[in-house]
C-alpha cells in the first residue's frame, strides 16, 4: 500500500520534476522552490521517501557543499546516474548546418 504524499513532499517533487536533464540543484535551493527555505534536510527526507525515481528524478540533488548527498538506492548509483545525464546531456543538440 503506497501511503499518501504530504502538501510537503508532493510541492518538492514538482519542483524536482522540473530539473533539467543532466543538471543539479541543491536541496536548499529546491527547499526554498517548494516554499519553505531552510527546510534543505526536509527536502532531503522527502526525496529519501521518493516511490517514483523515474518520474521524480531525485539523483539530480546535490548538498551545497558539492557534496554528492544520499539516494535510495545508493551512492554508487546516483554518482553513475549524473555521470551518465552529464556524457549524454549535448548529444541531443542538433548541429547547425553551413549554408
């Protein structure tokens, strides 16, 4: 049974959402996104109770020291899940053509 989602954590996965393919964003800064600044440990408690990692990209939050932060599933995981975003993040541009 999948309990229901706080007006919390429902607010702060809209804004992960959000996140741009091979981008980051730190938890403090999604914490003042979803309306409540310097709640950034909230944030991270939410996202460590996220049920839809391929719809609430959740690898895409950093500390804001750089620090890479936690992840469900792993560490190794989200560093190999951001390095993946970043090698493939430019391939989707199109090039210009010379005329």
């Amino acid at each position: 049974m999948v309990k229901e989602l706080t007006h919390f954590e429902k607010r702060v996965y809209t804004v992960v959402k959000k996140i741009p393919f091979g981008k980051v964003k730190t938890y403090a800064w999604v914490a003042e996104k979803a309306g409540r600044p310097g709640a950034a440990r909230a944030v991270g408690n939410a996202l460590g109770r996220n049920i839809f990692p391929l719809i609430v990209p959740c690898h895409r939050v950093v500390n804001s020291t750089g620090a890479i932060g936690g992840y469900a599933f792993g560490q190794g995981l989200k560093r190999k899940l951001l390095e993946i975003e970043d090698a493939f993040r430019d391939k989707g541009k199109t090039k210009r053509r010379r005329s």
